[in-house]
C-alpha cells in the first residue's frame, strides 16, 4: 500500500489557494506523485474550479467529488475534458496537453484537499497601495476620449488592456489579477476596480497618462465580483469583493483599497439544508438605495446588504432558487434579473421593496452576462438571455408598470446554432447580438448570432474568425452605440496569446471596420460611458 502525503503549499498564482497537508492511504483510490499533484490542481483552480467549486460539488457544472468521477473512471473522464459537452462545457484539447488531460482526470478522482481560509488580518498584510490618493491628477494628464475607452479582460496574461475607443489604438496594459472576471466603476467613470479569479482586486484610475493601477488588496483565494457604492453621501465610499473561497465578502475603502470588514456567506439554503461552500457569485450596486445586491450562489439568495451603517450591518436576505450567477438591472434600475442557471430560470427582486418579484423559467442554464434590454413591438420593454446547455435566446417582459401584462412573462424565443456566454444590444442599434462561445463545434464558436429587434428571428450570422483554436464571445458596444466589438479569444497556450484580437463592426450595416490585433486571450470589454449610464 502507498501513502502519498502532500504538504501545506500555494499555488503559483498570485496566492491563490493555500492548501493543507492531505493524505491518501486507499490503495483503491489513484494515486499521484506530489509534482504532478500540484500541477493538476493548479490546473483545475484555473480552469474548473468556477463551475465545480473548490471541494467539487457542483453547481454550474457536475458534482466531482470522488463518488461521481470514479463511476465514470478515467478514459471516459480523459474524453470529457477533451471534447468537452453538448451541455455547455468547453473542449480543452486546446488547452491542455494530453498529458495534463491524464493528470486532471486521476486528480478529480481524488478526494479534494481543503483551502486554506482568509482573514482581514491577513488581508491587510497583503494590502499594497502603490499610488497615495494625495498623489493622484487633479485632472484628466492626457488628452484622450477617456469616456470612450473600453478596459478589455486579457484573462490568461492576467492584465487588463485599455483601448481608445475613437482611435482603436492600445492606450496601455496593467497587471492585475489572474483572469479577471469582472470590474466595475466609479460613479464618474474614472476609477476601474477589477476582481481576478485568484481573488486579487486592484484599482485603476484612468486619468494618470497613462492609466495605472493606483492600489490592490487581496480579498479570497478564489473571487469573481466587485461593486462600488454610488449612492447619496456615500457615493464612492466603499468598494465590496465577493470571494468564491473563502465565501465571503469583503469591503473595503473605495480610496485607499483598506480591507474593511468580511461577511461569510456559509449557510442555510432554501432547501433547509447548511452549505459550506456558499460562494459569492455576483454583487451589484442598487441605484436606488445605499445596498449592493449580493447573489449568494449555492444558497439560492439574493442578500441586500446595506453599507450606510458598517458596524450594524443590515441584511435582507431574498429566496429564490439555485444556482445564482450573473444578473443586471431593468432600464429603470429597479428590478435586478439574475440567472439561476441550474435552476434554469431567471429570477427577479425588487430592490426598492427588498423583495422577490417573479421566476421566469427559460432554457437550459441561462447566462444573460451583463444582459440586454430593449423594446419590443408587441411585448414593450423586455429583457434576453442566452444558455449555456442549449443554443436559444429567451426574451420576457420587464416593464411592470407600462406592461403589466407582459411583465415577468417569456415574450419570444429564438433558436441559435450554439450555447452562449453573452448577450448584447444598445438603443441606436436595431439588432440583438448573442454570441456561441459554449458550442464545441469550431464553426459555430467561432460566430455570432444578429436578432433583428423587430422581428425577433435571427438577421445574420457573422463568422467572426477562422483562427486555430479560437473562439469569438463577448459584445460590447462602442459610447454612441454606432460600433459593436467582438472579443476573438485565441487559446492554446502562451505562443497563440498575441493572436488575440477585436473585431469591430458598423452596429447598424454589420460591416467588419477594424480589427485591433496583438491582445492576449481578450475576453470581457466595458466601455467606461456605456457602463456609467447603464446602458444595456
């Protein structure tokens, strides 16, 4: 019999997940030197741990723990991760070497080894302010169009590329975490906070010439979102990151990046049952009141937390259903719409009254992203979202008051030839974009879908790239909507990541005007004016 024991260790990546000596005695269960057991879990920390959770149990994706992956043992589990799944999981034969194919597939059969948890003293510790808030411009040190510039995630460079929107010329890149998920703004624009998958959130002020990082804090080894208080007094006061691990979340002081105070998020869920792994999967500033809407992933709540009073803090806590992940707001900024995507629904609360509205049930795994709303002849304002298990954009009503009648109740569906990531549109464009990054056929990840807002069929597909190893998600619409960007994210490791490129297209006519070329794996943009007023 063989006893592999492995040392507390952290991974290579921006101190992300410490972990904790674990021993494996079976000789029933797989075994793996200690090398290549490091190497496979960096490599599902990266790459899998988002949808299948730190110890594995699944939300977006399937439960890994060793009682599911050793059923399905390790030729078949090799394939899976190869080819990946009709029900919206990627292919990684791209990605990864046939070797670390072999590897993940022996360390998913393996039971899990504990993450380390992290305080607000130790956060403190790593609190780097690079920039004192005394030493930033008073004014803008350049004298570009800083409204129009689009902070584009170059997610496994782990840098953020700024671009002049009315130049389409890189203005700079800034280290930041590794694979940023999200950022989000200031109440005026200039200031970008991002939140990396490795849990590191930095601040950005997009005035110096060129834009910097002024100050980072570590707030989990495994995060996802960030929100900036905009209301009232405390409008740019407070800054709030949601961890995945540990589940919590964390405030901090919008100037300094100071680590505040941190919340967990373990509980209860709406089945009655205590989850440990309660992540954070998404928060968002209400305009309405000083709260952040917190979506508790595994719980199945929409926490409001209210930051006018620190030391009392309030917490509304909003059942709805499993499991949450990416939501947005209706134009009036009232109703927040998220996705509970293995619940397959959309779920909607009301952030004035603190309380939940209605349940939309609409495809296989919704995925709205940062979401789209629009008009629609017949329903009035509606809202859409793409899928991550089927190829189908699901429209609903979102305007209580003008449309009562339609309101929280599915407009229209339209078929696509793929699963999706995002959905896009904007008031000057007449059409709807829903990408298909999620489909593993190479045609079909590789282009768009065009939804004609009047009709609601598909106008055009547009072929984005022909790259090797390439896919084309995520839209993004230019200040004045007249141009929508196409992210071609080129994987397949370090020698295809300056392949990375943006695609920009007439938001009216669809013709291709520029192609922004030398970005390494580009995936999310946020164009800083759409961003500030909402624009959906």
């Amino acid at each position: 019999m063989k006893k592999l024991i492995f040392s507390a260790s952290v991974l290579g990546i921006a101190t992300a997940l410490s972990l904790g000596a674990t021993s494996y005695t079976s000789a029933a269960d797989p075994t793996m030197s200690e090398k290549d057991f490091e190497e496979a879990k960096n490599l599902y920390f990266q790459r899998c741990a988002g949808c299948h959770g730190v110890l594995r149990k699944g939300a977006t994706g399937k439960n890994l723990e060793p009682k599911s992956t050793k059923k399905l043992g390790q030729k078949r589990l090799e394939r899976i991760i190869t080819l990946g799944t009709e029900g919206g999981m990627n292919n990684f034969d791209d990605l990864f070497t046939k070797e670390e194919i072999k590897k993940l597939a022996t360390y998913i059969q393996m039971p899990p080894p504990p993450p380390a948890e992290l305080g607000l003293a130790e956060m403190k510790k790593r609190w780097k302010v690079y920039i004192k808030p005394a030493d930033y411009p008073k004014k803008p040190a350049h004298n570009l169009n800083w409204e129009n510039f689009f902070l584009v995630i170059l997610r496994d460079a782990g840098k953020i590329g700024v671009i002049d929107g009315d130049t389409k010329k890189i203005v700079t890149k800034l280290d930041t975490g590794y694979a940023i998920h999200v950022m989000k703004e200031s109440s005026d624009g200039r200031f970008w906070y991002t939140q990396g998958r490795d849990g590191l959130m930095s601040k950005i002020d997009l005035w110096m010439n060129p834009p910097k990082v002024v100050a980072t804090a570590q707030v989990a080894s495994d995060a996802r979102d960030v929100a900036v208080s905009h209301y009232g007094k405390w409008k740019d006061k407070y800054v709030i990151g949601g961890g995945y691990w540990p589940p919590h979340f964390v405030i901090l002081d919008a100037e300094t990046m100071e680590p505040l105070k941190v919340v967990s998020t373990r509980g209860v869920n709406v089945d009655g049952e205590y989850v440990n792994e309660a992540r954070v999967a998404a928060v968002y500033n209400t305009p309405n009141a000083p709260t952040w809407i917190v979506a508790v992933k595994e719980l199945g709540q929409l926490w409001q937390v209210d930051y006018s009073d620190l030391d009392n803090l309030r917490i509304e806590m909003i059942n709805s259903h499993k499991f949450l992940h990416d939501g947005f707001f209706d134009p009036t900024q009232r109703y927040f719409q998220i996705a509970a995507n293995a619940s397959n629904r959309i779920e909607v609360m009301d952030s004035v009254s603190r309380k939940f509205v209605a349940s939309i049930e609409t495809g296989n795994k919704p995925h709205p992203g940062p979401g789209a709303n629009w008009v629609d002849p017949k329903c009035g304002p509606v809202a859409g979202t793409v899928h991550l298990g089927e190829g189908k954009v699901t429209v609903w009503g979102n305007d209580p008051k003008g449309h009562p009648k339609q309101a929280w109740k599915i407009c229209y569906k339209t078929a696509t030839d793929g699963a999706g990531l995002f959905i896009r549109t904007h008031p000057n464009s007449p059409y709807v974009f829903a990408d298909q990054t999620k489909n593993p056929e190479v045609d079909i990840q590789q282009s768009i879908k065009v939804i004609d807002k009047k009709t609601g069929k598909v106008f055009k597909t547009i072929r984005v790239t022909e790259q090797e190893n390439a896919l084309a998600v995520h839209t993004e619409f230019n200040k004045d909507g007249s141009e929508v960007w196409v992210s071609v994210w080129v994987r397949g490791g370090k020698k295809n990541w300056l392949k990375g490129e943006i695609v920009v297209y007439d938001s009216k006519t669809l013709k291709e005007k520029a192609r922004i070329k030398g970005l390494e794996t580009p995936t999310g943009k946020f164009n800083v004016y759409n961003r500030v007023h909402h624009v959906t």
